[in-house]
C-alpha cells in the first residue's frame, strides 16, 4: 500500500495536479476526426517508466512502456470503420488505472449512399451542350468519403464528355477528390429525358436531364422512278406463283423513297420515311446485323438508323419531351409489376414529360402475339433452346434475373442483355447463345432465370391493340399513375386496367402500392400488393409487404408473373444497429397458393439473428428460424407433406485483407425432420477482390446426406439497367463496332492490357429436398475463356465449355479472330459449335455456324475492291423422330473494277449447297448465282449498260437467266431518262423442254429531289 501511495506521489509532483499535464494523447489529433485508414498509431506522452494501456472502444489492444523521451506509439492498431474512441491509461504496477484520456474520432466505411447534383437539368439535344455534375460519397455514419475512391458514370442517351481515369473498366471513371467526383454531360441529338446515373460497388443514384428539341436545318433527300414496258412472253405460266415473274404485256412498276429531318412551325422537329418499296416486313427495329451479308466490310464505316419501321411509312413530330410517331416502337410500360406491358409493336404512339407529368398512349393492328419463356440458367452459354421458330425479329427482349429461393417475387438482381453485344439469337431454329455463361444458382443459391419475351405470328386476321399511362408526380414524395391496355380478341376482348402509388417521407417512411384487374374470354382477377419501409429511431429499418395475386388474373407481359398466380403473401422483418458492434435481425413470412392438383401450399417462416463483430477482421452471426410447411411433396410418393422445424446457423466471417474475405457456414436442422426441409449442411466461401469492381467467388457446400453445391465465378458491379453500361467496346477494331460485338466474348478477368478472360464452375448435386425453396436441377459446368484485344492488328477470342446433368452431356466451343495486314485486307472469322448427347438413349444434336470473311479495299487507290464470305451451317438433329441433318454451305463474292476512267464492271458469285437427309430421305442441292454489269461513261450525261444474271441449279438442270441492254440520259438537272431491252427466261432440263421466257423494250423516268429543289 505504501509503495503505492508512493507511486502516485511521485506522479502528482512531476506533472502537477492536472489530468491534461500528466497525460496527453499528440495523435491523432484533436481536429483530425476523419480518417480512411484501419489501422492507426496512437501516440501520447507521460511520464518516464510508467506503464501505458491503449483501449479501442472499450477493448484492450496494447500495453506499452513510456520511453524515455516521455513518449509512447502505439503502432499498427486496427480499428472498425465507424465511431472510434482511443482510451490511454497510465497504470499502477499492480494494474490500476492512475490517469486516463479519450480521443474520438471516425474510421470512414464503404460507400452506403450517394448524392448527386446536376448544375441544369435541362439542356438542348444538339450533340454539344454540356452539364456538369457533382457527386459525394457517403458512408453508413452519413460522413463524406474525402478521396481514394472512384466512381463509374454514365447515361442511357448522350455521353459523358469527362476523360475516363481507367479506360479498362466499362463506363467513365471519375476520381473522388476533397470529397466531390466532378463531371460533365454531354447531350446526344435526339429529344427525351435522358438518365444520368452514378455508381460505387452496390450504391448508386440516378437524376433525369430533360433534352430539349434543338433547331436543325430542315433537310429532304428522295427519289422516284417509274419503270414501263412491253414484254412478250411464251411458255406456260400459270404454274407461276406470281405472273410478273415473266410478264406479258404492258407492264408499269414504279417507286418513290424520301427521308426528311428537320425543323417545322419553329421548334418542332420531322422525321420521316417513305419508301413504297420497302422490303422486309417481318422485321422490327430494323438495324445492322453485325454477322449479315458480311462479316466485314473492310472499312470503319458505321451505320446508323435514324427511322426503323417495318412498313412504308414511318413519321415523327417532336417537341422537346412532347412526340407522336408511327413507325415500329416499344410500348414500355414498364417501372410496375402487375401493370407493366412491354411489346414491340408497329403503329401511332404518343408521349409527353415534364416535372409533374408522364403520359404515353399507344395503338397498333397486329397479327402476332405477346410469348414469354423462362428458362433456367445451366452454368452455360448456350444453346438455349425457346421452342418457338415463328419469332418476329427484332422484337425479343431478354434479361437474366436472379430471384430469392424462399421469395419468388423478390429480385436480387436484373442484367437486361443487348443483341449481338450481350448474346445472338437464331430466328429460325429458336435458340438463343449468350457471349458468358448463365448460372443456374448465384452464390446464395438464389435461382438464376434467362426471361425472354417477344413477338410471335398467329396466322389469324389483323386485331387491335391499345393503351396508355398517365403518372403525376405530385411533390418529391408522392407520386401517382394509372394504366389501361386493351387487347381486340374473340369473343371477349382482353382489358387490364391498373393503379399504382408511392409515398416516402425521407428515410422516415416509405410506402408503395399497386392494383390491378384484367379480363379475358378465360375469365377476370385481381392483382395486388402493399409494401412499406420505415426508420423511425436511428440505426433501426422495418420492412412490410402483402401481396395477393388471383388465379385468374392474366398479363402476358408481365416478367415471371405465372409462377405467382394463386399466391397471398406478406411478412414484417427489420434491423437495428445495437452498437457500433452489434445488429439485430428479424424476419417472418408467410405464403399461401394454389397449386396446380387444387391443393395448396404454406409456408411460414420465422427468424431472429444476430451479428456481431468479435475481434480484428472477424464478424459473426447466430440465427434461428422456425419453418412450418404444408403442401405438396416434391421428393416422396406421398402426395402432400406437413412438416415443421427449427433451424439454425452460425456463420464467421474472416477479412484478411481488404481483398480477401473468408466465410464459413454451417446450417443445423434442429427439428424432427431435417430431409423434409433443409438438409444439415456447411459452407466455405472465398471472395478475392481482383480489381475494384470485380470479385472473384469459390464456394464449396457440402450436405451431410451426401449433396454438395460447388461455385466458381467472377461477379462485377456494373450498372447493368443503364444502356451505357450495357455497351461492349473494344478499341480500334477493324470494322469498327460491326466487329467488335461480333468476335467479343465480354471477359471479366483482366489479365494483361491486352487479355481479359474467365473461368467459371458449378456443381449442384441433391439440392431437391429443400421444401419451399426453387428446385435446383443437379448439373456440372465448366467454362473457360480468353481474349486478346490489341489495337491492331491482330484480335483473337476462344471459349470452351462443358456441361451434364441427369438428362444430357453438352460441349460448346467458340473461336473468333479478326486480322488486317498490309492496310488494304482485313480477315474475320467466326466458328460455334456445340453438341448434346442423351444419355439414356442414342439421341444428340450437333450444331455449328462458321462464317469466314475476307476484304480487299486499297487506301491509296479505288480502282478494285473485292470482298467474300464463306458461311457453313450444320444442324444435326437426332432427338426428334424421324430426325434430320441439314447442311448448308455459301460462298459470295463481290468485286467492283473499273481499269480504265470512265469504265466500270460489277461482278458477283454465288455458290450454296444444301444436303437434308433423314430416314428414307436424303435431297442435295448445289445452285449457282453469276451477275455481271459493265457500264460506260460517253459523257457526263449519257451512258450506257449492259447486264448479264444466271442462277443455275445443278441437280435439276434449271436455269433462270436474264440479260438486258440500257442507255440513259440527263435529260434535265436530277432527272435522267432510261431506254433499254430486257431478255429472261427460264429452262428446265428434267421435263420435255419445259421453257419459260419474257422479252421486250422498256423505259424508266428516274427523279432525285431534295429539299432545294422543291424549295422548301
């Protein structure tokens, strides 16, 4: 005891009778509160000798001993992101604290909310006015994140002018400085409302730019000409499908095409289309099939559709967001659940859009039908068979969803995917072939679905189809909309009319809800749901929902709705942040529907956790969870099932790094039943972060009946729903995008500058015993891939993939490359494979495409171009009886000369051979195209053709062949006069001089126009 007063005396008389004097924390410093960094040095100074204690939140974290310049560091001490407090103690020997002092400060955590300002929010659509925007990054304690971060912008119409700080990552990079990422805007040309979105790992924010329509010089281009002549004809031609073929006769045809753009009546803006010849009706949104009559055209030349319609008329009248249109367009009613109607369609459409309203309405006349697949993934990417070959094209629309195993109604995560750059389709076989593997299960094992939907030919007469969404934005907090689609259909008509609204209030409170009622020949229902989420008191979130679908409620469009119809469910569950350390959780849920025999299904579920961070790197969680299910039986022969057990799991998390994070999980059915409802079963999950935004994911689940689930992958945080994230680039490729979304594969894994790749595995194996839960067909896949993208002038791209289940083997291969040599030829090839084996039985398929291109166009000289194609198609099909192999193979060329001025040639072949064999039936055709035409120059006005076609068919000895002669002549400025004589005819070899021909003169007015010489 004496030593001890003694002690304290000695203390008392060095540093006097102030706490502040005899013990002084010098870092950090009192106005340093703020720090990135999770490991710190805490530096005090005291008296020479004494023993020193450094707490962290109340925990002990080191002891030292005062040096003798009156310091003490406390070097390298973790602490959690959040409020921190540092406590030193000066201790006695025997341990007591003599004197103490607190420092507080804030260790920053990861992104948890963004704000995001716009300098205007609006700006004109004239390809060159700017915004500049601000974003600041916050953290889950509401403190600004001052630097070392970035984050990723973009915007689904425009651009984003600012340079991009890491052009390998998609989107526009944008360092984090002094707490605010800064960046500019950059409008397109087309009016709307353009959104701008903002992105850090998981968080973004979104805000709207109205573009407003520009003045633009009004502009016409067209052309007309009419074409008659006097044929005879000989032969019998009333076997002819159409007797023009070979007319007789006087015969007239003639065409007129315009586009016009500009501005009319001041500030609105015309585009329009009319061409009365134009082909190809069955196709929507008509645009460049990168892999269509050419691979290549050897040039960087794009192409651009400022009118897509699949009929003769297509015109736009627009006025900043206000626009009426007919042409082909996507209804996109859309943002809703029950109410959402989403086709592609032909006919009039308007909208309008301001601050406090959003209105679009709709009509078209159709004979095709609204058809939604949904497939499961398969660890694959491909062949994913539809089932359907009379798809309208241009009109699918395909987006991968990741769903909640217990919750079918809830979505993790959406990937809306883009034609060519995210998969192809096949229109004719059904088939669709993504450039990455489609999962089956994510790392959770939530279920991954492949959603397609699109347009399909009824073959009945045309009908009717309208409707329409008004929504009124009220005050930031309260918005609200109503919608109505009818559909003409026999002998009831199809209606569904809806309402929907949203209400928050802050973070405080926030409410939604949605109805909805349709009606058919089949019958009516009504579709509902309720949902709430609040956060009265700091660090505590309630969320509430109820949600009723009726079974006789319909919506073709609706995204995975046939899997809800019958259902009633609801449920209430929360969080609250006890401490800095500790969060509590709660869940319950309940869900009722019919199934498909006339019995139901019952779910409920009750769950309480806790998570807790329990030392350096470590974090923890302890659940339980009551289950009680009632319903049918997914895995005995007895038809129905009661069941009711406990559950409970313990998981502990390890960051190693900020990298690398280690978990591991074991599930304990604490029940009578633990086959019947979820199975004992233990994690082990590493995720490594290879990149910024990219992770990679190993998972090993193992169930103590035997099953197991195995997982390899690669996850990004990208804003996938933002058009300007969905785009695939690649620079400097040849041919420019046309071969850039051709030959990529999209890898993920950056390897080098130049090479990106991936591997991927999955292995599910007796996963059906889970009740209530989305069953996981048991499956293995593998896959693995690599590109190499240099500038030039050499890109190469390959991937390899298997995969089995209980059913079937598969095997996918995929090569392409691109290569330019010499400036002047540029070579593309591409080559899928794939084939499927049964194994229960000898039925397969066997699929491949190859296309191969070669282009000569000199850059110093224009005198010869030539450009070819050589595309096999292989379709084996044995597990259809009787089955049939089909073969197809095309060589094209195309060559334009002119060896001397004024001089001109233009030649084309053409070879195909087809082979269709089956049971008792095989049939080969081998057919030949030649087309040549010279024309010479007399003079600037007058010249002179001639033409020369024959298309041969080998086997049967048919030949179709034409010739003509032509002279023409600039009558007056854009108006040119041709005289000619045609010769065709046809002769077929199998019959007795079967013959078939057409001759005569003919004459052609030929009339271009503009806007100038019209005088507009």
């Amino acid at each position: 005891m004496m030593k001890r007063l003694l002690h304290i005396l000695a203390v008392l008389f060095l540093f006097g009778a102030s706490a502040s004097a005899q013990l002084q924390i010098i870092t950090p410093a009192q106005d340093s509160t703020v720090s990135a960094l999770t490991r710190q040095v805490v530096t005090a100074q005291s008296a020479t000798g004494f023993d020193a204690e450094l707490y962290v939140n109340g925990t002990f974290a080191q002891r030292k001993t005062v040096r003798t310049d009156g310091f003490v560091d406390f070097i390298n001490v973790e602490v959690p992101q959040g409020p921190v407090e540092f406590e030193v103690r000066i201790v006695n020997p025997d341990g007591t604290p003599a004197f103490w002092e607190k420092r507080t400060m804030h260790i920053l955590g990861g992104p948890a909310r963004i704000e995001m300002e716009l300098e205007n929010s609006s700006v004109e659509a004239n390809g060159q006015s700017t915004v500049k925007g601000f974003a600041r990054v916050y953290d889950q304690w509401d403190y600004v994140i001052q630097g070392d971060l970035y984050i990723t912008v973009g915007a689904d119409s425009g651009s984003i002018a600012t340079v991009d700080a890491d052009s390998s990552r998609r989107g526009i990079q944008i360092p984090v400085v002094n707490g605010i990422a800064e960046f500019e805007y950059r409008a397109g040309t087309g009016a709307g409302v353009s959104r701008v979105g903002v992105q850090v790992g998981q968080v973004t924010a979104e805000k709207e730019i109205f573009l407003n329509t520009p003045t633009e010089p009004f502009t016409l281009v067209g052309l007309a000409n009419g074409t008659a002549g006097l044929y005879s004809a000989k032969g019998d031609r009333s076997q002819l499908f159409d007797d023009r073929s070979f007319p007789d006769g006087l015969t007239t045809d003639g065409r007129v095409a315009m586009f016009a753009r500009g501005s009319v009546y001041e500030r609105y803006l015309l585009t329009a289309s009319l061409d009365t010849d134009r082909k190809n009706r069955g196709r929507y949104f008509r645009e460049l099939d990168p892999d269509y009559l050419y691979s290549i055209y050897g040039d960087n030349s794009m192409l651009f559709y400022d009118v897509q319609t699949n009929r003769n008329l297509y015109i736009k009248l627009e006025r900043d967001q206000t626009y009426g249109l007919f042409g082909d367009y996507n209804t996109d009613l859309t943002g809703q659940e029950f109410i959402s109607y989403n086709r592609t369609l032909n006919g009039i459409k308007a909208g309008h859009q301001d601050k406090k309203w959003k209105l679009s309405g709709f009509g078209s006349l159709t004979d095709r039908r609204a058809t939604q697949i949904e497939l499961r993934g398969q660890g694959l990417s491909g062949f994913y068979d539809l089932g359907y070959t009379d798809i309208t094209p241009g009109t699918e629309k395909i987006r991968i969803e990741t769903r909640d195993r217990f919750h079918s109604e809830v979505l993790l995560k959406v990937e809306h995917q883009s034609r060519f750059s995210d998969y192809d389709i096949d229109y004719t076989q059904g088939s669709v072939f993504f450039k990455q593997p489609v999962s089956a299960v994510d790392h959770d094992g939530n279920p991954v679905y492949i959603m397609v939907s699109f347009e399909a030919k009824t073959g009945g007469a045309m009908s009717y189809i309208a409707g329409g969404r008004a929504e009124h934005h009220f005050n930031d907090q309260l918005t609200f909309g109503v919608t109505a689609v009818t559909e003409e259909q026999s002998p009831s008509n199809f209606l569904m009319l809806g309402t929907d609204a949203k209400y928050s209030f802050g973070s405080m409170l926030s409410v939604g809800g949605e109805f909805a009622r349709s009606s058919n020949i089949t019958g009516s229902g009504v579709a509902y749901k309720l949902n709430g989420t609040s956060s009265p008191v700091s660090g505590l979130r309630l969320n509430s929902y109820y949600r009723r679908v009726e079974a006789g409620f319909t919506n073709e469009t609706q995204i995975g709705g046939r899997r809800e119809l019958g259902t009633i469910k609801y449920g209430l569950g929360g969080d609250y942040v006890l401490t800095s350390s500790t969060k509590l959780l709660s869940d319950y849920y309940q869900t009722h529907q019919n199934n498909s025999t006339g019995g139901t299904n019952d779910v409920r579920s009750v769950s309480a956790a806790v998570e807790q961070r329990l030392a350096a790197g470590f974090n923890g969680q302890l659940k339980v969870e009551d289950v009680r299910y009632d319903g049918m039986n997914p895995d005995t022969l007895q038809p129905f099932l009661a069941t009711h057990s406990t559950l409970g799991s313990a998981k502990l998390d390890y960051t190693y790094t900020e990298k690398l994070k280690i978990t591991g999980l074991h599930e304990r059915n604490l029940g009578s039943s633990p086959e019947l409802t979820r199975p004992n079963a233990t994690s082990l999950i590493g995720e490594y972060r290879v990149t910024k935004d990219m992770t990679l994911n190993v998972q090993e689940k193992f169930y103590e009946n035997g099953g197991m689930m195995s997982t390899v992958g690669f996850s990004t945080n990208v804003l996938e729903n933002t058009q300007a994230y969905g785009k695939y680039e690649i620079g400097n490729a040849i041919g420019a995008y046309r071969n850039q979304v051709s030959i990529g594969l999209k890898n993920k894994l950056k390897v080098t500058e130049d090479v990106t790749g991936y591997l991927g595995y999955e292995k599910t194996k007796a996963l059906g015993q889970r009740v209530g839960e989305a069953a996981t067909q048991d499956h293995s896949a593998y896959s693995a891939a690599l590109e190499y993208l240099p500038k030039l002038p050499l890109k190469v791209a390959t991937k390899v993939e298997f995969g089995e289940n209980s059913v079937s083997d598969k095997t996918n291969f995929t090569f392409a490359g691109d290569y330019r040599f010499e400036r002047d030829f540029s070579f593309i090839v591409k080559y899928r494979g794939a084939n499927e084996s049964a194994k229960k039985s000898d039925s397969y398929r066997d699929i491949e495409h190859l296309i191969a291109g070669l282009a000569y166009r000199p850059v110093d000289e224009n005198w010869l171009n030539v450009i070819g194609k050589y595309e096999v198609k292989v379709d084996k099909n044995h597990y259809i009886a009787p089955f049939i192999d089909y073969n197809t193979s095309i060589i094209s060329i195309h060559s334009f000369i002119e060896p001397v001025r004024k001089l001109e040639f233009g030649l084309k072949y053409a070879y195909k051979a087809s082979t269709e064999n089956s049971v008792n039936f095989g049939a080969t055709t081998n057919t030949n195209f030649y087309l040549l035409r010279a024309e010479y120059d007399i003079t600037d006005d007058l010249n002179a053709g001639a033409e020369y076609r024959l298309l041969h068919q080998l086997e049967a000895g048919d030949r179709l062949n034409g010739y003509s002669i032509d002279a023409g002549y600039v009558v007056y400025r854009n108006v040119r006069l041709t005289v000619g004589y045609n010769f065709k005819g046809y002769k077929e070899l199998d019959l007795v001089d079967y013959s078939l021909w057409s001759r005569g003169p003919f004459i052609r007015l030929s009339f271009k126009f503009s806007e100038e010489l019209l005088g507009l």
